[in-house]
C-alpha cells in the first residue's frame, strides 16, 4: 500500500497527505466491526476517511461522521469522499474529539486510535501527531465515548496486542463491557499482533475469542481474511 491511493471496490483512497496511510488495521476493523442497522456512526480519528467510507458502503441507511484533528488529512479525507458513491452520507469534522460535539448521540462509534508510547514515536511531525497516544490517551478517548455514545451504543477498536488487557480494564471501569474479540496474527504460530474489540453498556461480557489469521505461509491471505474483506479488496 506504498502508492499515492488505494482502489478498493466502490472506491478509491488517496493517502499522499495523510500521516497515517491506507494500511490493514483500518481494513480490518472496518470489515469487522458491526454496523449493519445502525443510523448514526461516527469515526474517531478518520485520517484518509477509509473506515467512514466502508462504514457508508457496508450500512446503506446509515449518516456517518468522521472526526479528524489534523487539517491537511481532514482536507484529504473530504476529497475521498466527495468522489465516492457515499458522499451525501458521509461528514468529515476537522476537529479535536475531546472539543467536538454531536446533535445527537451515535449507535456505533469506530476508532483506530493512536498508539505509540514516547518511545517509539517515528520521526516525521505529522505521522507523530497521528500516532502518539499521548496526544489522544486512551482516557481522554473513554471520556469522549461516554460523551458522544448512545446508551445502547457499540464501540469498536483495533489495538497493538500488549495495549488489550489495560485497555479492557479501563473500559470496564467506565461502564463500558467487552461484547466480542478477534485476536490477529500475521501468520499461523505468530503471537497475535493486533486485536479488535467491541464495546458496549448493555450485554453480555464474550464467552471465547475468536482469530483471525491474516497469511498463508507463502504470503497469500487467508481464506478467512479475504471473506471477511471480499466486499472491499479487489
């Protein structure tokens, strides 16, 4: 995903202004996550819009909003969805979570947050500004969610591996219960690497975890990845 866009099936992403550009963990968590019947959806930290846009394309009734605090990417991300099927449906907000607000409550909230520590910062400013959680920590996030969710709401969330127990945790503490789970890992007997999570107030605490395993040894994806992406790669 080096190039300037990325053409999925009903659209196209241009990502050359973009500090985080089209990559799998958007794909991932925008196949995964449940909107189907949903009305209102927003996406915390949209970047090129991609998980806006498959939010749209998945959930044909659905108003969606995506929140984006850098400028040039929020630019960026209203000329992808200005020349896609969905742009009557889809809002793109240049602003900063914590400062935005809604007319009205969402029933699914998406985020691909940041999550580099001080660390491991990359170098670049903007890449930096879009990847550092100490610009989005994860309890500025859950103050937000519990601001800008409806009560009957989901949340879903793709996040590093090591981040999910204290993330879990944190979200329990504040009214928000784990409903489901998909650990990913790159390659059969590889230690996950990503997983994604839903939230919400109501039900029920998930049972087991499911997994998701993104390649074949010889580097093609599964058969499991491509059904869950089928409606978006080419």
């Amino acid at each position: 995903m080096g190039s300037s866009s990325f053409r999925f099936k009903q659209f196209e992403v241009w990502h050359d202004r973009c500090a985080q550009r089209v990559g799998t963990d958007g794909v991932l968590l925008g196949s995964w996550a449940k909107v189907e019947g949903r009305c209102h959806i927003l996406d915390i930290g949209t970047g090129t819009g991609l998980i806006a846009l498959m939010a749209a394309q998945r959930e044909l009734k659905a108003h969606v909003v995506g929140v984006e605090i850098d400028p040039e990417a929020a630019l960026q991300a209203r000329e992808n969805v200005s020349r896609s099927p969905f742009a009557e449906r889809v809002e793109i907000v240049q602003s900063d979570v914590r400062e935005y607000s809604a007319p009205q409550a969402f029933d699914c909230i998406l985020c691909n947050p940041p999550f580099f520590t001080e660390d491991t910062l990359p170098p670049d400013a903007q890449r930096a500004m879009a990847r550092n959680v100490a610009l989005l920590g994860f309890e500025e996030l859950i103050v937000s969610l519990d601001r800008l969710l409806y009560y009957r709401g989901t949340f879903n969330v793709i996040l590093p591996a090591t981040e999910v127990d204290a993330f879990v945790s944190l979200c329990f503490n504040n009214g928000l219960k784990n409903t489901r789970r998909c650990w990913v890992r790159t390659v059969v007997g590889k230690q996950p690497k990503r997983c994604l999570l839903e939230f919400s107030r109501e039900g029920t605490i998930f049972s087991e975890s499911e997994e998701l395993v993104l390649q074949e040894r010889d580097g093609t994806r599964t058969s499991a990845y491509q059904e869950l992406a089928r409606d978006f790669y080419l």
